[in-house]
C-alpha cells in the first residue's frame, strides 16, 4: 500500500532522520518509535506530502506519491486536532466530510457514538477537553474512505478507555483491508494487530528496523 526508498528529510543541513527503507501492507501496523526530536512527526509530515524530503521516493499503491494518491489513499491524524471552534461537533465531521469523503455506510451521528461524544452532537469545539478534542478527531479519521492511516501520537491526551478505544479503531480498520502508520514515544503499547517496528535513533545513526507480528 505504501513504500518508501532511501526516505530521508534535514533541516538547516542537519539530518532529521533517513535514509529509510520500509513498506506498509494492507491489514498491517508499522508502529514508529523515537525520543523526542527524533523525526517522528517530521517522517509523518513527509508521507502526507506537508514537507518534501531531500532524498528517496515514496510510492501509494505502486505509483510515485503525488497530490491524487494522499488525497485518495491518505488520512492524517496530526497533534493538531484540525477542527473549527466555533462549529459544533457535528458540524465539523459533516464539513469533514465535504472535504474528504466518507466511509460507506457510515455517518457523522454514529462516529460521535463510536469514539464516545454521544450527546455532544451540539457542543461547539472550544468548549470541549484536550481529550473530547482528540476523540472527535479519531472520529473524523474513522469516517475517512482512505485505506492508509497516519496516526501521529493517537493515545495522546487519552484515558485508559481512550487508548482502548483507539486500538480497537486501529484492529477494525486492518481487519477491513486498511494499513495504519503509528508514531509512539514508547510510553503505550503497540495496538493489538500485525505490527512491525521502526525505531528511530538519533540523527547521524542509522534507523533500527525490527520486523515481525505482534
């Protein structure tokens, strides 16, 4: 579904991360790990086409990455929630949804009921929590037609049911033919699915690869 060659992005000339060789396949995780400033963001940012990289190729469904194929295979789940304040829950997947597309067979009304906003549908943005924020932006990720999934720190700003909740999102999501990109400072645990590991070292040190399922 997606690979990379030879990956790599600096910034003011220093290395950021890279080179990288890796592929993600239909109904697997990668789960990508690193201390802080290790590039992990930085890596996701590259993949969805929000910086360009110094070095190497990355390829959607066997063809050169361009504005089409992340606009149709790619969903990007950032720190940032990406959602409008001053419109209510609702509203922001329904906008969403505008921009993006949607699943089949499945509404904005049902996403909020998934990641628990359930009775929210009228509650503008602003006046939700740190982690109400971050379970409606699951929701909008959720009711995206895109098969790959970049998820950026998803536990973050999560209880324990929150993480939960994610790692269900993420199985059903393989389970459906889909692949999921997961960045982690290694603080949770790699959701429950087929999970191969990339661990990012510091810059100027070649990048661990581990394969294997979990």
């Amino acid at each position: 579904m997606l690979a990379a060659q030879g990956l790599g992005f600096s910034r003011n000339d220093e290395p950021v991360f890279g080179p990288l060789d890796f592929h993600i396949d239909a109904g697997e995780a990668l789960l990508v790990q690193g201390d802080n400033g290790a590039g992990k963001t930085t890596l996701l940012r590259v993949l969805a086409g929000l910086l360009r990289a110094d070095s190497g190729q990355v390829q959607i469904d066997g063809r050169v990455a361009g504005h089409k194929e992340r606009s149709q295979y790619v969903a990007y789940l950032s720190h940032l929630p990406a959602l409008k304040p001053d419109l209510d829950t609702l509203e922001n997947l329904h906008f969403l949804c505008g921009l993006h597309g949607r699943r089949a067979r499945q509404m904005p009304g049902n996403a909020l009921a998934i990641v628990g906003l359930a009775g929210y549908e009228d509650t503008l943005v602003r006046q939700l929590s740190a982690g109400q924020k971050r379970r409606l932006a699951l929701a909008r990720i959720w009711l995206s037609p895109a098969p790959l999934w970049l998820l950026d720190e998803p536990y973050a700003n999560l209880d324990l049911d929150g993480i939960n909740l994610v790692n269900r999102m993420i199985s059903a999501h393989l389970r459906s033919g889909g692949a999921a990109l997961v960045t982690t400072h290694g603080a949770y645990a790699a959701p429950p699915v087929r999970t191969r590991l990339i661990d990012l070292t510091p810059a100027g040190h070649p990048p661990v690869a581990i394969g294997g399922a979990a």
